[in-house]
C-alpha cells in the first residue's frame, strides 16, 4: 500500500526504499531502529535546503492538504526545523508514526533544544512500533485531546516521550480533519456536478420550449426575474379563482375546471374581489324549474367559460367599491327565488276572480323564504302579483330587449320613465346573453301626477337554463350597500321580480311574469291605492298585457302585408315611418305627464283639486319646437265605464265635443292602420273637415295614436303641418316632425263598489249614476304647450290661466257629453 501521495519522495523520484519513506505496517515492524544507521547510505537525501511548511516555527506542525498535481508537497506532520539548513546538526530525532485505517503518515517529533546531530549530517529517524500505534490510536478514540497528565501516562507507558505523544495527537487530529473535508469536498463537487447537469437541462428546455396546452413550440427566449415573478403571480391568482368555482357552478350551471381564454388587461379593475368570499353554502342552493312548461332539461345546458367580470369606469351616484361578489351573490340568490315562486301556485298564490292574475300569500311567503332584500320597512307595503302570457317573439330577441336598456325603454314607454346601466358585472358567454349581469337604474311610472314616480337601482341577471328557456331577473341593491342595517335610499325597492320566457313550437313564447315589489304608499293618493294593489298599476298583469300588446303591435307594423282594415294605401315603409313618429309621440307624453326624461321645473304643484304644471326650455332640439314649453296634468274620477270612456274619446265623430282643435266641426279621417286584432289599437290621421284637403295654407293634421288592454287605455294625439306628414306617409324621416303631444290615460278605478273613492269633496266626491251598477275610471288628461317661442323667456301667469282654462274646458265637455256632471 503506497502513501505517496501524502510523502513524497526526493528530487530523484526514487520511490522504493526507506528514501521514498513508504508507510507501512510490515515496514514499521521489519525495520528496527538499530538498524537505520545500516540503511542510511542508501537512503536519498533531501534536497539541501526545505523550506518550511507556511514558514512555521520548529515545533509547527503545520500541514499543507494535498492539491491536485502537487504530490511531493503533500508532507503531513513532518517538521523540518532550522537544523535542516545546518547539516553539522545530526543530534536532531523524529517520530514517524502511522496505522492501518489512514491513508496519510504521523508527524514525527523534533528536539527544540537543538541537539547535534551526527557528523555524517543525516537526521536520525525514529518509528513507533506496531504495539505503540494501537496504544496510540485507542487512546485517540478514547480522548483525542489527553492532557499533560494522560500524555506523560502514555508516554512512560509507551516508552516515549511527551513531546511525541503530543505531537502525534495533533498530526492524527490533522489527519482526521483534512480527511473529514476531503470526504466535504467530494460530496459537495457530486453535488455540484449533478445541478450543473439539471441547469443545463433546464436552459435547454427554456431555449426550446413546448406548449402544454397543443404540444408545439412556444418561442419565450430567456426568462427574466420579471417574467419569473410574474409566473408566481399568475400562480396564485389562478389559485384565487379557483375559490370562486363554487359560486361559478352555481352562477353558469355548470362546474369549472379551467378558464377558455385569459382575463384581458381592461379588465384589472375587478382585483379578483370575487376570490374573497366563501361560497360554499351556495352549492346545497337548489335550482327548480317551473311546473306546467316543458322544462326538461333545463339545468342541464353545457356552459364553456366563466364571464368575464369587468367594471364601468362612468359611474355616477354610486358606491363603485363594493365588493363585486356579493352582486353575484344576490343575483343567483334572487334567480332561484323568482324559479321557486314561478312554480309553486297554492298556498303561495290566491288566484283572483277574472283568472288573469295571483297575489302573493305573504304568510306562507315569509315562512318559505329568507328575506333576500332585508327586513321590510315598517312603512312599507307589499305588491306582490304573477301573471302568465303568450307573446309573438321568441325569447331569445325577447331577452335581447331586456337586457338593452334603450329598447327596454321603448317597449314599455308608458310604464318606464328612463332606464340606464350603470355598471356591467359579466358578460354573456357564447356571444349571448346567457350569464350576464348588470347594473342599472330605471323609473316606474303610472300615467298620473297623483301616483310619484319609483326610482330604482338594482341588479338584472340573465341565464339560459336550457335551449329556448330563459330566466331575467331583478333585485334591488339598496340592502347590500351598507350591510344588513343599509339604509333604503328610495321610497320604493324591487325584491326578486322578472320573467321566465319559453318558445314554442308555433313561433310565440310563454311568459310567466312574477312582480315583487316594498313601496312606502303614504304620498299614492288614495283613489289610486286600490288600482296599484290589484297589479293593474305596476304589477305582473300591467308587464304581460302591455308586452303583448306590443309585441303583436310589432309584428304587424313590421309585416309587408297590409291588414284589410287599413284606410288609404301607404307603403310598408310609409307605415313604419308613421309608426316610428307616434312612438316618438306617445314617448314625449308619457314623459311630460310624470315629468321625466326631460328635466322639469315645477309651476304648479297640483292636487286633486287643481293641475299639475311643469315647465321645461326646449333649445330646437329635432322634433321640438324651440321655446318655453308647459306641461299641464289632472287626474279624475269619471262614474263611467274605462271602455265606454275610452270609445268615446277616440271616436273623432264626437271629438268636436271636447277637442278645442276640431273648431267644432267634425272630424274626418284620412288613413288608419292597425296595430292588432283589437280595433282599439291603432294610429289614425284625423282632419277637420273646414281644412280643405289640397289647401296648405294653415293645414293641420291630428295624427293619434290610440292603445288598449285590460290594465288600461292610452289616446295621445298632437297636431302635424301637412308637408311634413306628407314626407313621413312616402316612408321619409320622421324625425324632422315637430308635434307637442296630448292626450287621455284611462285605467279602471279597482273599487268594489264601483262608486269610486270615498273622498267627500273635490273632484273624487262619490257620485251615483242613474244605473248605480257601472264601473268608474281614472282620467288622466294631459296637454303640453308651446307659450312662447323663446327659450329665455319667463312664463307668465297669464299663460297659467289659459292652460288651467284649457283642462277646465275639456273636463267638462267629457262630463256633459257622458252626462256624468
């Protein structure tokens, strides 16, 4: 066993004899110490001069650890002291010492009282026996670090001296460390090598990496710190969203597993505020479908993505920090409560007398739902009515209108002032409308100064629960702006309300519509109370029979066939150019009626007694004649029948009886178009017969619109020039029409005993007709004129009294022509 790569031999590389000092035990034991000076002339010297080891004293024991191609440096223990220059000094001795278990030879000891040295200048060299190496190396496992007590011990034990027992402890302790690190560096070089290997591995696969979605390349080049963190980032966003898959499995009817598409960067705004919120509990939340339509399936639609939820940056008036989950929150709270109502019918339903509508038990009600608004005000009363309808439109082009708050706002003008959104929560997935949620404000009207206008903020949800079944529904927001002590911040707030839409197989859809609403009833004046509480004011059975009656307005206008009813020949086109301006028309007077889209300035505050007056300035908008324009509206009782009332306005044979503009002459019509199969729906363009029919000079034309169902009846008309008639009947533009609208809504008064409100004085005194058993009705009669034709100018109280005069007027030519006086 060689050792020469610890003790070197000489400059002459002579490795086989004692000059190459090889250890080893069969050495130790078969060279005894008399015979050295024997073999000292053939030993190789050292070199004349060996510095010493990092230039130590003579009794350092300094040791060197063996480098790479350093061999005949790696000397471990041995001591050359200053004698070594000097080779007069042979008194000199070492200790060479070594065992079986190491790889490296003990220090040997050195004199450091300068002793002489022999003449023949070699050093005089000493090895520890076999039995003095054992002794040696279980006292070094007993104590490495013997004391002087234990040394001398050994010493006189081991015929050796202190110096040597010392100095071979220190050498083995050397041994051990240098043999203890080589072991270190050896297992951190495997180490390093093997995360060499695995950089250059992953290097590679950053060069020339693979997409784990398709399977190709993907060019990223070198990956930045940025990019890096950015992937952290994305790391735990992802683990975000997954927090909100149990509202989303809800929320789409469907669970989620990934994301189609990643979220766009317009859409940061949302800071993923969904993920804070637990939803576990929405998960036991049942969705039923309603009983009595083909619903098969209807939970079941297969849903690809959840939408996108992005924030408007246009909000006004509202509190754009809350928390965007509990809109989601609220929204399939509320869609699972309108399904519920929608199916169930007894106990929770009264079915009324005529069969067209159901009141909500509100006993039964309270004990089967939780309150999703809130508690109720305690001065708040409920309206709560479903309806059911069939209506000629599909339900997909029907949600289409629902969702858009223009077209909204057009199919139900009478009813809706103004509609807005505010915020969209989600988009529909798929490119529809399936899933979309938004934020909006809208005003419910009744056609009367008595009844004040309902302002309303409020959630719409959308969802698709199987192929031609959709769901809309409405729920106000005012509870969740504060938490569950929120102020109410309207007079009015619009509980889980909306419409389930069916298609059939003929082309129409089934409607079922439930209306929900908490409404403070203490400024509705009372002749009005009985009319919204039955449903005919603002409840289900209003929303059906206005939606068909519009929709079959819809379809007929925008038919190529012309009904056989129809007066005159005009064009298709002509049609819906006439159409589209008695929208215009009954739009504008529904808005100065209940003083909205517009912004009003009150004049007259108005009573039972007496008219409401508003004015507004009106800048030569399109349509407008430019000036001050005056708004006067007064609501009566009439102990008539809504029908009776309703034919005889309409009528122009009898018009001149009330119509200042007939200049009491009859009235000739000269076309008529139809509106659907009731006669009572209809555009007409009237003439007084004095007009000479070819005479321009001073030609008026009356265009009027007339509507009609069960909940009530519209007549709205408004003077026209001939030129520009003549434009609008060729199918030209007809927004260049100037018109002032006026006109009569009439709606049944809801009262059993049919002799209207117990009011004992002013227009509402209870009066008894010669018959005693007919219906009575509401009147609403209301005008808007032109009083002067610049805007700047300040109304007059002599403009007052014409208007006031006016209503007067046509008041009491109604009641003498209806013998109601």
């Amino acid at each position: 066993m060689s050792f020469g790569g610890f003790i070197g031999g000489g400059s002459s590389g002579g490795g086989g004899g004692d000059a190459g000092l090889m250890m080893a035990d069969n050495l130790y034991s078969t060279i005894p110490t008399s015979a050295l000076a024997h073999t000292q002339p053939h030993m190789v010297s050292p070199p004349p001069m060996v510095q010493p080891i990092f230039n130590s004293s003579p009794l350092s024991l300094a040791v060197k650890p063996k480098m790479e191609g350093a061999g005949d440096m790696g000397l471990i223990g041995e001591n050359f002291g200053p004698g070594d220059a000097d080779k007069s000094k042979e008194e000199e001795y070492e200790s060479r010492s070594g065992s079986d278990n190491i790889e490296g030879a003990s220090g040997d000891d050195q004199d450091t009282q300068g002793d002489k040295a022999s003449s023949s200048g070699r050093k005089k060299y000493h090895r520890h026996t076999p039995f003095q190496i054992q002794e040696l190396e279980a006292s070094f496992k007993e104590n490495p670090h013997p004391d002087e007590k234990a040394r001398l011990e050994l010493g006189r034990r081991l015929n050796l001296e202190s110096k040597q027992v010392k100095f071979w402890f220190q050498n083995r302790r050397t041994q051990m460390k240098t043999q203890m690190e080589r072991h270190e560096n050896n297992m951190l070089k495997q180490e390093n090598d093997k995360l060499r290997i695995e950089n250059i591995a992953m290097k590679e696969a950053m060069r020339n990496p693979v997409c784990s979605n398709c399977g190709g390349a993907a060019a990223l080049g070198e990956i930045s710190i940025e990019e890096h963190h950015l992937r952290i980032e994305n790391a735990r966003l992802r683990d975000e969203l997954s927090r909100i898959c149990g509202l989303a499995n809800k929320f789409l009817g469907r669970p989620l597993s990934s994301l189609a598409s990643p979220i766009a960067p317009g859409n940061s705004d949302l800071e993923l505020a969904v993920g804070r919120n637990a939803f576990a509990a929405l998960s036991s939340v049942g969705t039923p479908v309603p009983m009595g339509l083909d619903f098969t399936s209807a939970v079941t639609n297969p849903l690809p993505i959840l939408p996108t939820i992005r924030s408007s940056m246009g909000m006004t008036s509202f509190d754009v920090s809350i928390d965007k989950s509990m809109y989601l929150e609220l929204a399939v709270a509320a869609m699972d409560e309108l399904l519920k109502l929608a199916q169930i019918d007894n106990p929770l339903w009264f079915r009324s007398l005529d069969g067209f509508s159901e009141t909500l038990n509100l006993e039964e009600y309270n004990r089967v739902f939780p309150p999703c608004v809130g508690t109720k005000p305690s001065n708040f009363v409920t309206e709560a009515t479903k309806a059911t309808g069939t209506v000629i439109i599909n339900s997909t082009s029907l949600v289409e209108i629902l969702m858009d708050p223009n077209r909204w706002t057009e199919l139900f003008s009478c009813m809706i002032g103004r509609a807005s959104t505010i915020d969209v929560v989600t988009d529909g997935t798929g490119g529809t409308r399936n899933g979309a949620l938004q934020l909006m404000h809208a005003e419910f009207q009744v056609l009367s100064p008595l009844v004040p206008v309902r302002e309303v903020k409020f959630l719409r949800f959308c969802k698709q629960h199987a192929e031609g079944f959709w769901a809309v529904v409405d729920v106000s927001v005012d509870s969740i702006r504060g938490g569950p002590s929120a102020q109410i911040f309207s007079d009015c707030r619009r509980l889980p309300s909306g419409c389930i839409v069916q298609d059939m197989p003929n082309g129409y859809a089934k409607v079922i519509w439930v209306e929900h609403m908490e409404y403070d009833d203490s400024n509705v004046h009372q002749s009005y109370r009985p009319l919204l509480r039955s449903g005919l004011g603002f409840g289900a059975q209003k929303w059906v029979a206005t939606l068909e009656r519009q929709c079959e307005c819809l379809a007929v206008i925008t038919s190529s066939t012309v009904p056989g009813g129809d007066h005159g020949v005009i064009s298709p086109s002509g049609r819906r150019s006439i159409a589209k301006l008695a929208q215009r028309m009954t739009h504008n007077f529904c808005a100065g009626v209940c003083a909205t889209v517009y912004k009003w300035e009150v004049v007259q505050v108005g009573n039972a007694d007496e008219a409401k007056l508003v004015m507004r300035k009106s800048m030569g908008n399109p349509g407008e004649p430019p000036g001050v324009v005056l708004s006067a509206t007064s609501t009566v009782w009439m102990p008539v029948s809504e029908q009776r009332l309703f034919d005889f306005l309409r009528n122009e044979q009898t018009r001149s009886q009330w119509d200042v503009l007939s200049h009491d002459g009859a009235m000739q019509q000269m076309f008529h178009i139809a509106k659907g199969q009731d006669l009572g729906n209809s555009i007409s363009l009237l003439r007084s017969s004095a007009t000479s029919p070819n005479s321009n000079q001073n030609g008026m034309l009356i265009l009027q619109e007339t509507s009609t169902d069960v909940s009530g009846s519209l007549i709205v008309y408004a003077a026209v020039d001939i030129p520009a008639m003549n434009v609008v009947m060729s199918g030209g533009d007809s927004s260049c029409v100037v018109l002032l609208p006026s006109g009569f809504s009439v709606v049944p008064d809801c009262y059993p005993d049919s002799a209207g409100p117990n009011s004992s004085s002013g227009n509402f005194a209870k009066e008894a007709t010669a018959g005693g058993g007919s219906n009575g009705c509401l009147l609403t009669v209301g005008f808007q004129i032109l009083v002067n034709s610049l805007p700047a100018s300040k109304l007059t109280l002599e403009s007052i009294d014409t208007v006031n005069a006016l209503i007067g007027r046509t008041l009491q030519g109604i009641r003498s022509a209806l013998e109601c006086s």
